[in-house]
C-alpha cells in the first residue's frame, strides 16, 4: 500500500508540472500529462531501481500482465475515466443539440462515420486482415472522438465561438459524442463476441452480432430514454439532501452505479458514466454539481492521463513500423474530420473556407479516444503497437489544429446565411468604478441564491456566473465597468427586477455609511500606531524601482512617474491600465498623509504579484494631504485583481514605518537607492 500512495504522489506532482508546461506552449494541459506518464513509465523512468526504497522501481513492469503497472493504480485511474466522461456528460448541452439539430447531426453524423471507416480501412491495409476483426473495429473508433476543448480556446481567441461556424461545431461535437459512445458500445459487443465464435455457423454468428448490436444500442438508448424522462425527477431527489456536497457526491454515485450496470450488460463503464451525466445536465443541478467536482477532477483525471501515458511501451511507439503507422493513420484521422464535416457543411450554406473551419475545429482527438485505446489495450484486444499509434494519433491531432485554425480563422465569413442564435438577448448596466462592479455583482449573486436559483462561478479573464433554477438559465459576466447578462427573453424583466433592486439597497447602505464615518478623520489615524504587521518588503521591492529625484509638478504626474518606474523595470505589462487604477482610487479619496508622505495604490490585470515603486521628491508638492502640507515621500503599489491583498497589509506597514516625522527626516537623508532600500527592508 505504501508503494501505491507513493505512486500516487509522484503521479499528482508530474501530472501538474507537465500541465504548467504544456498551457504556457499554448497547448492543453492533457499532453503534458500523458508525456509525464510515457516519462515515468515502466519503459522509461519506471523501472530504473532506487536504492533502499523501490529495487525494481517506482513504476516496475508487472510481467504476463496486458496492463504493465499495477492493478491498483490502474483501477484508481479508471475511475478518473468515470469522473470525466460523467463530467462531460454534464456538459452536454442537448439544448444547443435540439436548437441546430439539422447542422449537428449532419456534422457529426459525417464526421463519425467517415473517421471510424478510414480508420478501419487504414487499420485493415496495413496489418491485412479483415474488416471485421476487433482491433480494426476499435482504432475505427478511437479515430471518431471528437475533443473540441483546444478548438473553443481558439475560436474564443479569435472571438469566434458565436460565429455559425462555431455554433456548429458544438452542436456538431454533441452528436459526434454521442455517436462515438453508440459506436463503442457495438464494436466492444462484437469485439467480445469474437472470442466467444467457436465453431458456430456464420449463419449464426450472423444472428448473434445482430442481436448484440440490438441489445447494445437498446440498453443505451433505454437508459438515456428513461434517464432524460426522470431528469427532473433525479433532480429533485438529490434536492431532498440540500448539502451541495452531498447533493454532488451522490450524483458521482449514481454515476458509478450505472457504470457497473452497463459493464454488467456487457458495454463499457464509461458509457454508463456518461448517460448519467447526459440525464443531469438538463437539471438546474448540472453546473453546481460539475463546480462542486471539480476537486475530486483535479485528483482523478490527472492521474487517468499519466496512466495512459504509462501504458505505452516507449521501444514500441520508436519503432519504424509503429511511427509509419502512426502518421498515416494520423493523416487519415485529419482528412477524415475534414471531409467527413466539411461536406454536409457545403449542405449548409456554409461556403468552402466556413467548411473547411469546421471540419478543422473536430480534427482534435483527446480524452475519448485515449479511453479507447486503454480499454483495448486492458481488454486484449489492442497490443503495445496499435495502442501506441493511437496515442501519436492523439498527440498529433491536438498539436496541429490550432496552428491550422489560426490560419483559416480570418474576418472573411465563412458562411452564406447567418444562423439564427435562438431567443437569448443581451442586458448591459454600465458602471463607473470596478469596485462598484464587484460589490453589486456579489449582492446580485446572492440575490439569485435566495430567489432559488443554482449557481456555478468560472474563473477566466472575466468573471463569469451561471445561474439556473428548473429550466431558467441566466449568464452573468462580470466585466470591468460593466455588468452583462445573457438570459432568454422571458427573463429579462426579471433580470431588470434584481439589479435595481440591488442598486436600491446599496444606495441606501452608501447612505448610512456616509452618516457612520467621516473618511477625513478615519484616515488620520491609519499610520498612528507601532508597526504590528510582518511584511516581507523585499519580495515587494527592488533598487530598480527607487527614485531619489522625481522630476515632475503636480500629482497626477507623479503617480503617471511612479507607474512608468514599474514599467521600465519590467513589473507591469500594461502601464495605461495600472495608471487608470490607481487614479481610480486616488480620486475617490486622497491617499496623501500627514509628515509629507503619500500612499498612491491600486488594483489592476497588469500585473501578476504586489509591485511596488518608492519616489521622493526633495522640494514636494500638493497632493491633498491631510496635514495640508506638501507631500515629498511617495509609496506606489499596484497589486493584482484577481487576488485579495496583501497590498492593504503592505500600505499599513510602511504607513506605520513612517508614522513620525523623525522617521519621514531620517528617510530622507538617504543619498543612495541602496540606503532607501534597507531603510524599507530592515528597519
């Protein structure tokens, strides 16, 4: 056991560091952790002995096994493939897929059946044996999975994911998705069948595969036709628990309940993991219970993905028969994609480059796919060479997409009618500060939660919530002077309805606040005091950005020279933001304070970390400052948005070092940058 939880470990930190590496080469984290596991493998870094601890290594070859790592990390890694393909199945949007059901299922139809037939085919030509056979059956598969993750980075990118072409391509990746789990669910059936063939008739084995494909697309199509019935009714039951927690791991129960039933009948774990998914996403549950996963995300599926890396046998995948292989059936797999969702694209009125956008945006292969291959590889019916070109296949795929799309994705339009994007409409209330923003969004927030509405939060450049209550679905992005909603139109009023009320009761709290405290006489007090907080002043500021001379007249071009020290120096990406921030708040109220010091500062994107820039001025200047007299010592700090301090703790601290006169005088007499700095740093 011990063994395992070390296994454990290393795979957890491997997988995140590979992940880091591959998003900052602007691929997704995926790759990265299937090559730390091709990397950590039995066949590589695997076997190697560490003294005292592991003699055979970390990562020994488990001899006579078709899996070659240890059944119990194999069985932790597949259930990160029953999380995820859970997770994915709560993402399916069957609104989306009724609302362009004609474009979906014509692109996704197309492109599932020309990949899995040139898959096949490759497959059958190169190893020359029969259509039939399962390993031909199971690479036509893995060639069908669609992962359109690395396309929707690109056309957000590009601000292209409302475009026909990009609303297509999700509609086209719901039915792809679908048919691929109908797909697998067959080929396993027959690939199962064959062992089992004997000495029966072909008359017989006729029969048998056809009524193993009836019962494979009946024991899906039944459980999703019941599953979609009592969607609401699932709903409400994990309602009763009213933990989101519980609510969210009883869901993930649920889930594995009906993986072990569809592996019961014969088909795959996943596919019941999946339909279980596709049932709640139609509930008000979906988004809060994917938000509420997401931990047990972070652990499982990682270590499903540098286990599929483990699993390829590196001598194998080198070999030249392997990567000749291997780049013919990639070649395939994008030509399929292309051809297979460009043509019904033509049918579409889309004209050749909106179906060439197309059929390029479902060339990416991904999680699927790799599911695919393990269970092919784990069932026996793939070995170390077929599995290891579907991997190439999958690498190479996702690698070359986005280059491709970054190419064709031009202003040209791509198609020869718009397509109608449905009922949503678009409320916009303009702000005029990014504090009041993010004050009423919260109020909004709460608002919702009591009105009974669900609610799941994204972090991304803009903050985004999704609320949803039965079938109402309302957008919010939080944006930087503004708040944007995307709701239907029947609920617009009610949008309308909750922002004023809100807008009401913070004016009356602006009220009250306005009566309870005079800001004037509150910040005469905040650097009175002995210095309480420990702050580490060095990981804030550098010799780089101290001026012993600033040069300019008035605050404002101060501030302007402060934050243009910070950018010269390489501590802020966007100067004209971070100026806007700290004028932002320098206009609200004046952070000039008494004994001739003052404490400019602000919140903005342009940077990552606290930044900060010391100036001083030897004649001084106005800056509003609470003792009337002119400010000669200037402190400016931008921190960023996204995270809550610690540029209130730095301000207190400095403010507090610089609480006197004698001590503004003995900063003063400093001559030399140095002498500023340990004056901050050691005092």
């Amino acid at each position: 056991m011990s063994t395992l939880v070390f296994q454990l470990s290393v795979i957890l930190f491997a997988a995140r560091f590979g992940g880091i590496l591959f998003k900052k080469m602007k691929f997704p984290s995926v790759l990265g952790e299937l090559i730390a596991g091709i990397i950590l493998g039995p066949s590589l870094l695997g076997s190697i002995p560490i003294p005292f601890l592991f003699e055979n290594g970390l990562f020994p070859q488990v001899e006579g096994a078709l899996i070659p790592v240890e059944p119990e990390l194999y069985a932790i890694s597949t259930i990160g493939s029953i999380v995820l393909l859970f997770l994915a199945g709560l993402e399916t949007d069957l609104k989306l897929l009724v609302q362009f059901s004609i474009a979906g299922v014509m692109v996704g139809f197309g492109g599932v059946i020309f990949s899995f037939l040139i898959g096949a085919l490759t497959t059958a030509w190169w190893l020359h044996i029969p259509f039939s056979d399962p390993r031909v059956l199971l690479m036509g598969v893995i060639s069908t999975a669609t992962s359109v993750g690395i396309t929707i980075r690109v056309l957000s990118e590009r601000k292209k994911v409302g475009s026909p072409e990009g609303i297509t391509i999700l509609a086209g990746a719901v039915v792809d998705d679908i048919l691929g789990i109908i797909f697998l669910s067959v080929v396993l059936g027959i690939a199962t069948l064959s062992r089992k063939a004997g000495q029966q008739s072909n008359q017989n084995q006729l029969f048998e595969v056809g009524m193993l494909i009836f019962r494979a697309v009946g024991v899906w199509l039944g459980f999703t036709a019941i599953g979609l019935l009592l969607s609401q009714k699932i709903g409400s039951f994990l309602k009763y628990f009213k933990n989101i927690g519980t609510i969210s791991a009883l869901a993930l129960g649920l889930a594995l309940l009906l993986s072990g039933i569809f592996e019961k009948a014969g088909l795959a774990m996943i596919i019941g993991a999946y339909v279980m998914g596709m049932t709640l996403s139609g509930t008000d549950l979906a988004k809060v219970i994917e938000n509420a996963l997401h931990p047990v995300q972070e652990f499982f599926v990682p270590v499903f993905f540098v286990v599929m890396g483990m699993l390829v046998n590196i001598k194998e995948v080198i070999s030249p028969t392997v990567l000749t292989f291997g780049f013919i059936f990639t070649i395939g797999a994008v030509i399929a994609k292309v051809i297979g969702c460009g043509i019904p694209a033509l049918g579409l009125k889309f004209n050749f480059l909106g179906a060439l956008r197309i059929g390029a945006g479902m060339v990416p292969r991904g999680e699927v796919a790799l599911i695919v291959a393990g269970i092919g590889l784990s069932s026996g019916f793939l070995d170390q060479q077929l599995f290891g070109s579907a991997i190439l296949m999958t690498l190479l795929t996702t690698i070359v997409a986005p280059p491709i799309l970054n190419v064709i994705l031009t202003d040209k339009k791509g198609s020869l009618k718009e397509l109608e994007k449905g009922e949503l409409v678009e409320t916009d209330f303009d702000m005029t500060s990014p504090y009041l923003v993010e004050l009423l969004s919260e109020r909004i927030v709460q608002s919702f939660v009591s009105e009974g509405y669900y609610v799941n939060t994204i972090e991304d450049e803009v903050k985004i919530y999704h609320f949803r209550r039965e079938r109402s679905t309302i957008t919010l992005f939080v944006e930087q002077k503004k708040l944007r909603f995307e709701n239907d139109t029947t609920d617009t009023i009610f949008v309308k309805n909750i922002v004023y009320e809100n807008l009401v009761r913070l004016n009356d709290m602006i009220n009250q606040v306005k009566d309870l405290v005079k800001p004037a006489e509150l910040k005469q007090e905040l650097i009175e005091g002995e210095i309480s907080t420990d702050f580490d002043v060095k990981k804030v500021l550098s010799t780089d950005c101290i001026s012993l001379d600033l040069q300019s007249n008035t605050k404002n071009e101060v501030i302007k020279e402060m934050i243009d020290i910070l950018f010269k120096n390489g501590k802020i990406s966007d100067p004209e933001a971070a100026l806007e921030a700290v004028m932002e708040r320098e206009n609200s109220f004046s952070t000039g304070m008494q004994n001739g010091i003052a404490l400019p500062h602000g919140k903005s994107d342009s940077v990552e970390r606290l930044v900060v820039s010391v100036g001083i001025h030897r004649k001084g200047i106005d800056f509003q400052s609470i003792d009337g007299k002119s400010s000669q010592i200037f402190i400016c700090a931008v921190a960023p948005k996204k995270i809550s301090g610690p540029h209130i703790r730095f301000i207190a601290h400095v403010g507090a070092l610089l609480n006197t006169r004698e001590k503004v005088d003995e900063l003063l007499r400093c001559s030399t940058k140095e002498e500023v700095y340990s004056f901050f740093t050691e005092t």
